[in-house]
C-alpha cells in the first residue's frame, strides 16, 4: 500500500493526526470540511488484492463507495496509457458497481501543491440509489476522449475537503 493511499484510507478513517498533517497547507474553510470526517468517519479496508477493481472500500451506514486511487506529478491522466491497463480496469470498475448499486470513486492526488492536494470523480452511473444517486449527480465525471477512453484532469475534480463536507 502505497503512502498516498494510506493517507486517503486514514483521512476517511476520521484519524486526526493524520488529517492534521495532510491539511497544514490548507485554508481554513478546508480545513473545517476536513474536520468533519472525524465525527462521521468510514471503516476503511483495503480492497486491492482481494477485489483488484479499486484500491479501498469506505462502508459508513448511510453510504459505501469504492474509491480507485492515483497520484501523479503531471496533472492529467489519459486512461489509455500504460498499454490500456487504466481504461480496462475503469469499464470493470464501473460494471460492477452498475450490478452491485455501489458508487465508484477515483482519487487523484497530485504531488507537490499546497493547500487540498486531493480531488475526486465519479463516472455516470445508471441504477444508484439513495445517498450514492445524489452524490453521484453532484461530483464531476471522468471525462471521454473522442476515442471513448477516460481522462482525468485533476483541476476539474472536486476537493477532497468538499466531498468530505456533502458525505
């Protein structure tokens, strides 16, 4: 497990040491959306090896999502690198919460930025339901290139702290 995604699984985990050093270079308006995880945290676990679609599964009462992460220098991804491996996985990911009514997250956190370093999307899914509909209508989508493979581009995504604040 990487450092980053150690960090996002204690973020939403609601551990305060850890979400006190991410959020140092914050504003004070994201550092209280922060905050909020605390009081509503997730059970984190890592999902990698056993369902190979996303790297962590957040369960919470009212909401579970499963969240793919990245992190990069450059501030976009283009899925059909890396020999298509990310927009194969994509479309898997995406069957599956389509038959299972769980809603996908991608994590991207880019390297070397102050202030919220994370942001995140989702993909347009059909069959949610409850919580995960709205939250899924509210969060920006992975974008389509004309060859229909996904692109994320981090300043399209939504902070970390704003997602935090409407789960």
């Amino acid at each position: 497990m990487s450092i980053y995604e150690r960090e996002l699984k204690e973020i939403f985990s609601g551990n305060k040491k850890i979400i006190d050093r991410v959020i140092k270079s914050c504003n004070n308006e994201e550092r209280e959306k922060y905050y909020k995880i605390i009081d509503k945290p997730f059970i984190v676990i890592r999902a990698a090896g056993s369902l190979g679609i996303a790297d962590i599964v957040a369960m919470r009462g009212d909401i579970s999502f499963i969240v793919e992460i990245k992190v990069r220098k450059e501030d976009e991804i283009l899925f059909s690198h890396e020999g298509g491996r990310m927009q194969n996985k994509a479309i898997e990911m995406k069957e599956k919460c389509s038959q299972t009514k769980i809603l996908p997250i991608f994590a991207y956190r880019l390297k070397g930025i102050r202030g919220d370093a994370w942001r995140v999307f989702t993909m347009d899914m059909e069959n949610l339901e409850g919580k995960s509909k709205k939250i899924n209508k509210i969060l920006p989508k992975l974008e389509l290139s004309p060859n229909k493979n996904y692109i994320m581009r981090w300043k399209k995504g939504m902070k970390l702290s704003d997602f935090i604040d409407i789960i």
